[in-house]
C-alpha cells in the first residue's frame, strides 16, 4: 500500500498538520475536564462520607449556594440561572425552607414575587461545609510531591481565565 501523504500538496500536508493539531488540542482538553471531574466528584464523597450531618441532595445544594452568592435573586432567576423549570424550583425552595435553610420575602414592587435568602443556618453549614472540603484536600495535597503541589498552586490563576473564557457566550 502506497503512503498517499509523500504526494499531496503543501497545502494538504497543512491541513493535515492542522487536524492533528486540533485533534491533539481536544484531546488535552478532553484530559483537563476529566481530571477537573475526578477531583471534584472524589473531593464530594470524600466531604459526603466525613460530613456530620444528612448532605443534601445535589440539586438543593445548587441552589443555597447560589441563594447564598446571590441574595434577593428571584425563583424565576434562579431557575434561569440553574437550567431548571420554575415549579422544580419552588419545590426546591418549599423543601429548603422547610429545614430551616431558605427565607422567602414577597418583593416590594410585585407581591406576586418571591425574593430568596439563605439563613444564618444555611450560612454556617455552606461555611462548614467548605471548611471541611478544603481540610481535606489539604490533607490530600500534603501527601503529594512539593512539584505536585506547586504545579497545582501556578495552574489555579489559568484554571480560573479558563472558565471565564467558557462562561463567555
């Protein structure tokens, strides 16, 4: 069989070089999401199974972390901003607020409105909550090598372009 490639056109070898280039890229990326994925579903469990208390279901715990990162935000944002239907929301505020985690205030300019705020409960288990996962990882991190850390340490501020440059539209 004859290799075809020796007699293509410069400009054929380019694209070529070019779609192994683009396929190498994504696979890179490809890499970056799965290992990005790895650490943030051990790093759950390992604050699930070290957790004190009953850990809510994911779904609820997007929304008090983004209640708590944006007060006053409205079901309606809510669900916009979570890719979820309203009534899904509500259901979610109604079974929050029943634990004692979520108030609701009707808004001044539409009593229709419902504006939501996590309560100092909410507030000191999303803290605790925090504080746990980054002991852990602490912990995790500490038994790596000093390049192990390092590298982790000096990818953190691209990390954080990157997912600027995704949220972009």
């Amino acid at each position: 069989m004859k290799d075809l490639s020796d007699r293509a056109s410069p400009a054929g070898r380019r694209d070529l070089t070019a779609q192994a280039a683009a396929g190498a890229a994504n696979g890179e990326a490809a890499d970056l999401l799965t290992a990005l994925s790895a650490v943030r579903r051990t790093a759950r469990q390992a604050v699930r199974k070290a957790w004190r208390d009953k850990p809510l279901p994911t779904s609820q715990s997007e929304l008090l972390r983004l209640v708590a990162d944006r007060p006053g935000i409205a079901v309606a944002e809510a669900a916009r901003e979570l890719r979820l239907a309203p009534n899904t929301v509500s259901t979610l505020v109604g079974r929050l607020a029943g634990q004692d985690l979520l108030d609701r205030e009707r808004a001044a300019a539409d009593a229709r409105s419902v504006r939501l705020r996590v309560t100092p409960k909410a507030r000191q288990r999303i803290t605790d909550w925090r504080d746990l996962r980054a002991d852990l990882t602490q912990q995790a991190m500490a038994q790596l090598t000093a390049e192990d850390r390092r590298a982790m340490v000096q990818a953190v501020p691209a990390l954080l372009r990157l997912a600027e440059r995704l949220a972009l539209p």
